[in-house]
C-alpha cells in the first residue's frame, strides 16, 4: 500500500482527523451546540426532541464543512431554516453565524483545557513526505488551523495554509467543493494531478475528487473506510505510517 511519491509534486494536508486528535472535539462541540439549541426549541413549541447523533449527523451535514455550511447543512436536515446573520454574531443570536460562533467558544475552551494531540502515523507521512522534497500544505475549513498547528510544532512543516479565515477572506467554497484545494495547488505551483490529497472527511475526499487531484487518500480513524471510497479515496488507510518505508 505504499505510495510512489517520486510521481507527485505535493501533498495536501486536512487537519483535523488527519493529523490531529480534534475532530472528536469539534464534534462534540458541534453536539454540544446542537443538542441545546433544539432542546430549547423543542421545549418552546412541544415537538419532540430528537439530539444530534455524532455518528451519522456530524458526518453526514457538519465533518470537514465551513461552520456556517455545517450549521446550515444540520439544521435543513431537521426543516430548520435561520438567517445567516453576520459573521461577528455573538453566541446568544440566533443566526447561522451566531451558533456557529457558540460552537467555535465551546471547542476552543476544550483546546485551552486539554490542548492538542497528534497522529503520529500522519507526522511520520508528513516528515517522510518533506524528505523526498515535495511541497506541502495544510488545507482545513477550521479558522483555528494557524493556532493548532503552531501549538503542536508544525508550522515550518507546511509551505502553503489555506484556512477557514483565508476561505473567508478570499470567498472560496468550502468542500465538498474543491475550491480550498484548488487554491492550495495554485499557490505551491504545482497541477492539481500532479498533488495528493489526505482528508478524512467524506466532504473532504469529494473536494479532492472534485478538483482532479491525481491521488485522494481516505484516512479511516472510525470505520467508515467504504463511505470513503464511495464518495472519491482512490486509497484507504488507517495507517498512514504504511504509506512510506
């Protein structure tokens, strides 16, 4: 299963999941958010409340997403429809923004708390990856990205980082749209055939699909290895550390 990096040019990095522990964190935080919002909701007009199942849900409308795409993608599958608000929406507006701001406090308090943690099959890929000379970049919809990869000591490991505050700023889609990659790729000089992708998310390997990248590797850290192919991981891998000698 080892990949010929000698055929590539780049490697594009998801973080969290990927190479770092968070995504159980963000998806706790996104339940967190959920399960008291529609509590209250419920508890407002009677209907029965039904809480958001991390398994299905986060995969399914939030993993890998924009937060604004996450909280609008969830609350449409429940018939659910807010105004998008502003993006400095405070946590008590009930805004697209504003909860997905809410959910933002309550991930970076448990970050603060408990601090980062990594894969350390992914760190060897990366390394491995940097040996052979490729160009690397880190590619997540988290506006925490900048913080969480200096926190973990990674920062000179990436040439190129194309974030939730750059996707923002530059208007990009967020996956399953390719645009965050598509940037990365233009920014290192390299053809988006000529690149790897390694994403977790199902929304992730459909924006490496999408984009026409040459390798899209699925990383399986919960058992959902067939999801992932399904949906564009040309390779699958709980592993990564498999990957290079």
């Amino acid at each position: 299963m080892r990949v010929d990096l000698k055929v590539f040019d780049a490697v594009l990095f998801d973080l969290d999941g990927v190479l770092t522990q968070t995504a159980a964190v963000h998806a706790a935080a996104w339940k967190r958010l959920f399960d008291e919002y529609l509590q209250a909701r419920s508890s407002g007009d009677d209907s029965t409340f039904v809480p958001f199942d991390i398994d299905q849900d986060y995969r399914r409308y939030v993993d890998g997403k924009l937060r604004q795409d996450g909280v609008k993608s969830f609350l449409e599958s429940r018939g659910i429809t807010l105004p998008y608000g502003e993006p400095q929406d405070g946590p008590d507006r009930e805004t697209i923004h504003g909860l997905g701001n809410k959910k933002d406090r309550y991930f970076q308090a448990h970050l603060k708390e408990h601090g980062v943690k990594v894969y350390e099959d992914a760190v060897r890929f990366l390394r491995a990856v940097r040996a052979q000379g490729l160009r690397t970049a880190v590619v997540s919809a988290s506006k925490s990205t900048a913080a969480v990869v200096q926190r973990i000591g990674l920062t000179d490991c990436f040439d190129v980082r194309i974030d939730g505050v750059e996707s923002a700023r530059l208007h990009l889609k967020g996956k399953p749209a390719p645009d965050g990659f598509l940037e990365a790729a233009r920014r290192l000089g390299v053809e988006p055939a000529r690149a790897i992708v390694v994403e977790d998310a199902v929304a992730g390997v459909q924006a490496g699909r999408n984009g026409g990248f040459g390798l899209v590797i699925g990383i399986d850290r919960t058992g959902h290895a067939e999801e992932l192919r399904e949906q564009g991981a040309m390779l699958v891998t709980s592993n990564m550390a498999e990957l290079v000698p």
